[in-house]
C-alpha cells in the first residue's frame, strides 16, 4: 500500500478554463472514500445539472417544475461536476457490476438483471480492502441471492467487509433494526415484506434508516481510511415517499415533455402524482446528503474525504413517451456523477470528458495512489480529475449496451458515445440511429443518412468495431467493413 500518498501542489489549467493552486502537500492519510448511488435518477432533477442546460432543457416538465436540490449542488460547487458520465448498461444490476468491477457487461457476466456477480470478480472494494482501508456497504446490491428477498448480507460480500444493511434486492420504503438483524418492517397479508410506505418516519425511511448506517459507520472508523458505499433505491417505482415528500410537489401541474407524442409505443408513462412522488423522493436524498456533510465535518473528515454521488441509470420520465431506463436515449444513458474532496480536487469545476461506469474503478483508485492495481476494461481518469487535464492522449468516449439479446428488442442496442454524437446499432452492427445532440438535444431526429454526417458515421463505426473485438462484445460480432 502507498501508505503516504504525497500530492503537490499543481498549478494547471482546468477543464472550465480556470486554474487550479491548492495550497497544500498532503504527507498523511489517504483520503476517505463515501459513494452514494441512487437509482433511476434522471440528471434533469439535480440543479446544479438544470445550471449546465438550456432552460427547455432543465425545465423539461414545465417552467418553474423542479426540485431544488442545494445539498447536491454544494457537493458540485466544491468538487466537480462531469456533465458527460454514462452508464453502460442502463438498467440496475448490470450497471452495478460494471461500476464495481470496472469490466463491460459481458466480461463481469451481468449482462441483464438476474444474474449474480460471481465471486471471483474483483471490486475496487476487494483492492481497497486489501490495502488497508475498512470497506462497508448499505443498502440495495441487486447482484446475488436474486431468489431471497430482501436478502439481508448476502455473500460473497465482495470486498465490503461489513454488509450487516446490504440488501439483495428490493424497493422496500420503511426499515427496522430487531433483534434477529435489520427487517423490512411492513409485511403484507401473507407475512411477506410490503413496499407500502406506511407512515414510516425520518428514523425509519429507507433513505433516512441507511444514511444514518452510513454515518454510523464513518464515525466507528474515523481514524481511517474507509471506504463506504450507501445504495439508495430511490427513487423508483412504486414512486411513493413519506411525509412531508409526498406533499410538497403535488401542487405542480406538470407537462409532457416535448418529445411526448402520445403514441405511448407500449411503455407505461408516469402520471402527476408519480412525477411528484418521483420528486420528493429526489428532494429527501438531497436532504440526506447534507446529513452526510455534516456529520463528516463534525467529524473532521471532509476535507480528506472523497464523495461521490451518481446513480446506476437515469429514468425517462415521459420523454419520448417512455418510463423507465434500459434504451439509449440521454434521459436513459446519462447519469449524475459528481465527485469532491477539498483536499484533493479542484473546486466548482465541470469536466466534460466523456466517461463511464467501467472507469471508476480504475479511476478511484488512481485517486488514492493504487493507480495499477486491478485488471479494468476502462480508463484511468485520476489525472483529468486531479490537474483537470485535457488532450487527445485522453480517451473521450463511452460504449454502452441495452440489457436485452433480441434482435427485434430496443433493449438489445449497443451504442458509442462522443461529447457530441451518438451511435446506436442493433445486434449485428446494423444502424439504427445517429443523434446529434449539439443540432437536436432532444434526439428526435436521425443523421445516420444524412450525407453531411457520413464521415461521422464511419470514425463512430470504426470504434464500435475496435470496441467489440477487443472486449468481445458479440452484438458487434458479425459487423462486416
């Protein structure tokens, strides 16, 4: 283990044009690790994501329909902001196993939801675990046990040693500690664990209930390091929240998104009431994040501690006359990823260099002086974030897959993502669509047969290909020059 991690001070110019003097050398500890992912949450709800859009964009419910989310958007005003992070599989488990093992679905086995992670799978937690940090893990893991429900502490444990509040899997809203273990406190008729919210509280809410245990377990390993990881499975269907979440938006007429055509393509679209549970649910897991704030400051631990909030996938929320995730659109594919740490990172800075679930890994651990440590299908991102460089020496792109093998399946893409472009293929290679989301932010329109966009089709085709054949992806198998 790199016991101490020294970091000069640099002075470099940054993604957004600034600079960047931190006017320390850090000789000690290596910093604290704390990852909170959401679930399918939509970019569009966090402000300080609304501050990097159009207003059309930000507002895509209506004017003035939003969530104000000022713990969040401290967290990107002291840290960055990357505007241009993307899931590689859009939907929880795969998703989850690429963010863990820093390999693509095919190679980490979970390509669709249903299948565990196998046990020789190695996590950033089993890297972090056996250089010396204490691991911990809370809340829904969606990777194991998929047959035993909630599945408290499943095992493997995957390198997070302490997963007494690791669950399988599950949307449950109101928690209890027993005697026996944690509990889903509601049971239905039958004796089974119940999603209903009933009247569950700021102790006893599934947020609230595992980012007290997150904070519970930063203070028992304050001396450090520690990595911990909380997973929120708001917000979600069945899109209900406590009190007072659950009324605080309900007043808000909400508008279809202008992609809405009405055609509904046999997707079921969320109502008003859900659009304005789905916001209380964003609103509560922005309060719980200055909950975490706080408690690492009055611990002392902020400034060393690295924070990360994301989710595993984003949530249509009509657009496109879709809800749900698991297609290849921006409000799918896109996530929240914002990451700070005073001493360590650049402040109020956004990162626009596309990346993706398989390079945290090898990107936080890079951070924290492990940098070569594990096998990763992507990218080692730790000097963008540190000195905020730029250059073609930098990979700036994305390869994302859909969860689905059908050919005839929407869910079946595979896809290539520029800070610009979009290429989206079904099995096989064929095109199904090129977005240009500079000339159409809405992704209505095609320019795969445009004859101003051919040479944009063929560098995006060509990396596609080099993608298959070197992670094996078969979707690209059968391509043909």
């Amino acid at each position: 283990m790199r016991a101490n991690c020294i970091l000069k001070a640099l002075s470099v110019t940054l993604v957004a044009g600034t600079s960047f003097s931190p006017a320390y050398t850090r000789e000690s500890k290596q910093p604290n690790i704390v990852i909170v992912q959401t679930d399918e949450l939509s970019f569009r709800t966090l402000g300080a994501y609304r501050k990097t859009l159009s207003k059309e964009q930000a507002e895509m419910w209506g004017p003035g329909n939003v969530v104000k989310t000022p713990n969040i958007d401290a967290l990107a005003a002291n840290g960055i902001l990357c505007t241009e992070f993307y899931t590689n599989c859009p939907q929880s488990a795969p998703s989850r196993a690429c963010f863990l093992t820093g390999l693509y679905s095919m190679n980490n086995g979970v390509i669709v939801n249903g299948i565990d992670l196998e046990e020789n799978r190695e996590t950033f937690a089993h890297i972090l675990a056996e250089n010396g940090y204490a691991t911990g893990y809370a809340g829904k893991w969606h990777l194991a046990n998929k047959t035993v429900l909630p599945g408290w502490a499943p095992q493997p444990d995957m390198g997070f040693e302490d997963n007494k509040y690791m669950y399988n899997n599950g949307h449950w809203k109101k928690m209890v500690d027993t005697p026996e273990g944690p509990s889903v406190a509601v049971k239905d008729e039958k004796g089974r664990p119940s999603v209903a919210v009933d009247n569950a509280d700021k102790e006893s809410y599934a947020t609230d209930f595992f980012m007290t245990k997150t904070i519970d377990f930063i203070k028992k390993h304050k001396d450090g390091p520690f990595c911990f990881m909380l997973s929120i499975a708001d917000p979600h269907g069945p899109n209900t929240v406590r009190e007072p979440y659950a009324s605080m938006y309900q007043d808000l007429e909400f508008q279809k998104p202008r992609t809405w055509t009405g055609s509904n393509k046999g997707k079921r679209t969320i109502d008003n009431k859900g659009l304005a549970n789905y916001f209380g649910m964003v609103k509560c897991i922005d309060d719980n994040m200055g909950r975490l704030v706080k408690s690492l400051k009055e611990q002392g631990l902020y400034d060393n501690t690295i924070i990360i909030f994301t989710a595993d996938h984003g949530d249509m929320l009509g657009e496109h006359d879709r809800d749900d995730k698991g297609v290849p659109y921006e409000a799918s594919l896109k996530i929240p990823f914002i990451i700070q740490c005073p001493a360590l990172l650049p402040q109020g800075e956004i990162c626009k260099n596309v990346m993706s679930n398989v390079d945290v890994k090898p990107t936080l651990l890079g951070l924290v002086g492990l940098a070569g440590k594990a096998k990763s299908d992507g990218n080692d991102y730790s000097k963008i974030l540190l000195e905020a460089a730029t250059g073609e020496s930098y990979s700036n792109v994305a390869f994302c897959r859909g969860p689905a093998m059908k050919k005839e399946d929407m869910r079946g893409f595979v896809c290539v993502v520029t800070d610009r472009y979009k290429l989206v293929c079904n099995p096989g290679g064929k095109i199904s669509a090129l977005y240009d989301r500079m000339a159409d932010p809405d992704e209505l329109k095609d320019f795969s047969a445009s004859p101003d966009y051919q040479d944009v089709v063929k560098k995006l085709m060509k990396q596609l290909k080099e993608y298959g054949n070197k992670y094996g992806d078969r979707r690209m198998a059968d391509v043909r020059k």
